[in-house]
C-alpha cells in the first residue's frame, strides 16, 4: 500500500520535464521502479500521477464495467483521455506531454500535491488559488465526508 504524504514547489522545463522530489521517490520506494501513468484529474483541470501499481489496481475495477451500457462506454472513453506512460529517467524525471500541460495549464511553476496513494499536480497559481478559495470549507467537508465513520472504542 502507497500513502503519500507532503507538497512541492517544482519547475517544469521547456521540454516538458519535471523532477520528481526526491521524498516521493523515497516514499515510492520500489513501486518508483515501476513507472508512472499521467492523466487529467476529474474533478480539477490538474493532472494525475499514479505509481503503475496504484494505476493498474483502480483499472481493474473500470475493466469490470459493463460495455454494452452506453455511460459506462463514455466514462471509460472520458476517464482514458489522455492518459500516458510517465517514465523516469536516471535523473529522476518525467515528461509531460504537451496536450496535458495545455489541459491542466500548466506554465513553469508547479505544485506536487499528495493524494494518498497518487500525486496531483497543479500550475502554482491555480493550486493557490484552490487552497484560498476553498480552504474555510475544509471544516465542515471533513466532517461530512469523515464524521460519518465509526473509529472511536465506544462505536460498537
């Protein structure tokens, strides 16, 4: 199991290459070794970078959609657009493609956001702008989405 944790200023440069922070790579361990995929986010004009083994557990639970249901064909065609290969080289870095730095707008200066089991990766100026537009929600969404759960000893 892969649990990321930290955030990072990084550059992106006029190939299109970007460094990946070396606390991720030690956090990776040998799932680094393994290569990357890079898709857009869904819910954010950001991009996506899973470790090949986290990639290849979430597609195991799309390839069992139904494709004779026409919105999980256009899911799935929506959900691949523009996913990559993201390999490192022996520097530590990887190419995003043209087409996802245009989605995403990414320029030259970028955020590295953990997300658990993957990293997001944002133009600096549009992360920014997410964590002030939506930072005094964070109260009350944590405890939607986490005050529902069971974890205390008197939950029984």
């Amino acid at each position: 199991m892969i649990n990321l944790y930290e955030v990072h200023e990084c550059t992106i440069d006029e190939k299109g290459r970007v460094l990946l922070p070396r606390t991720f790579r030690n956090q990776l361990g040998k799932h680094a070794d393994k290569g990357f995929v890079i898709k857009r986010s869904i819910f954010s004009k950001s991009l996506d970078l899973y470790p090949a083994s986290t990639w290849n557990h979430m597609v195991s639970g799309v390839q069992k959609l139904n494709r004779f249901v026409k919105k999980n064909v256009e899911f799935i065609r929506l959900f691949n657009a523009g996913v990559r290969e993201a390999g490192m080289d022996k520097s530590g870095r990887f190419l995003i493609p043209r087409d996802l730095m245009r989605y995403a707008g990414l320029k030259k200066n970028l955020v590295m956001s953990s997300a658990t089991d993957h990293i997001e990766i944002w133009d600096k100026s549009r992360y920014e702008k997410f964590m002030r537009d939506n930072s005094n929600r964070f109260e009350k969404l944590a405890e939607e989405v986490m005050g529902q759960t069971s974890a205390g000893p008197d939950d029984k």
